[in-house]
C-alpha cells in the first residue's frame, strides 16, 4: 500500500479526464444515460457530478484549510446539483468542462507548492465529519475519482446483465 503523496495522487488526477473521455466519447446514449435502476447514475450525471466537485469542492476547501481565515467550516456539498446543472448540455461539452476545469484546480494545486508535511496535516472542518486533514481531502480526491470510474464501468456493464447468462457467475462487476 502507498502513503499518501501529492506527486503520486496528481498521477491519477491528471489522468481522469482522459480516461473517461477515451471511455465515453462516441458511444451512443444508451451506453451513456442509462443507469442502475431508480436513484442511480448514469455515466452522464457522473460527469456531471465531478464537474461540481471540480467547482466547489477539492480546491476550494484546500483554499478553506490553507487560509490564514480561523473560520475553517466547508460550505455542504450538493451531491445532486450534477441534475440542475449538466440539464441541456451534450456529454461531450461535459467532458470539455471537466477535462478544463480538472486542469486549473491542478494548476492552482501545483502553485500551492510547496506544500509542507504540515500543512497536510492542517484541518478543516467538514459538515458531517468534523475536522479533517488536507492530506485526507486530497487523498479522497484521488479515491472519489477512481470510485466513479469504477461506478461508470458497472454502470455501463450492468446493461448487460440479462444477457450474459451464466457467466454472471464470474464477473463480479455483474454480481450487484
């Protein structure tokens, strides 16, 4: 198992929106706004929901933690704002606005270097969890994204479940 590292964790970040591109462009809507079952997402509102994150939730509380301000209180976080917010919009400007937006909260992470071991250990203080950890933040940055690419891919394959008979047995991502 690896500690956390901030080099280590852009290694990921600055992957996801390549990733998900290569994954999702070009697929019909089937594949793309298809979901679970009622109160799941599909690979669309995914999206979307990481594009909120990018705009009010990673580096606007590492701001949070890292400022001189002794209020260190995170505004709550709308996990559901993806379905006001991505309405009317094609996958493909999603994927835009993400893969853009992914690099400037990058960029703003770079240009807080260097962060020290103890500014990772600076906190702020979360809604429901209390006080927190930058280098926690950020490591479940990296976890939260590689979460949804999993989800997108069981999204995507549980479509599929009906049809693939008994190998269901073997394939634990249809095993749901």
């Amino acid at each position: 198992m690896i500690s956390f590292e901030i080099d280590k964790s852009v290694e990921i970040l600055e992957r996801t929106p390549a990733v998900l591109t290569a994954m999702l462009t070009g697929l019909s809507e089937d594949w793309i706004m298809n979901n679970e079952g009622p109160d799941t997402w599909s690979p669309y509102d995914i999206v979307g929901h990481l594009i909120h994150g990018e705009e009010t939730d990673w580096i606007p509380r590492m701001k949070i933690i890292l400022s001189d301000s002794p209020d260190k209180r995170f505004t709550p976080f709308d996990r559901f704002a993806q379905f006001t917010n991505s309405k009317g919009k094609t996958l493909s400007q999603l994927l835009e606005t993400f893969t853009t937006l992914r690099a400037q909260n990058l960029e703003t992470l770079r240009s807080a270097a260097p962060i020290t071991p103890a500014d990772l250990l600076k906190t702020g203080i979360h809604p429901a969890f209390g006080p927190v950890t930058l280098s926690q933040l950020l490591a479940t940055w990296v976890a939260h994204d590689l979460n949804h690419i999993a989800q997108i891919a069981r999204v995507m394959a549980v479509q599929y479940r009906p049809d693939a008979g008994p190998w269901v047995a073997y394939l634990k991502i249809l095993q749901g």
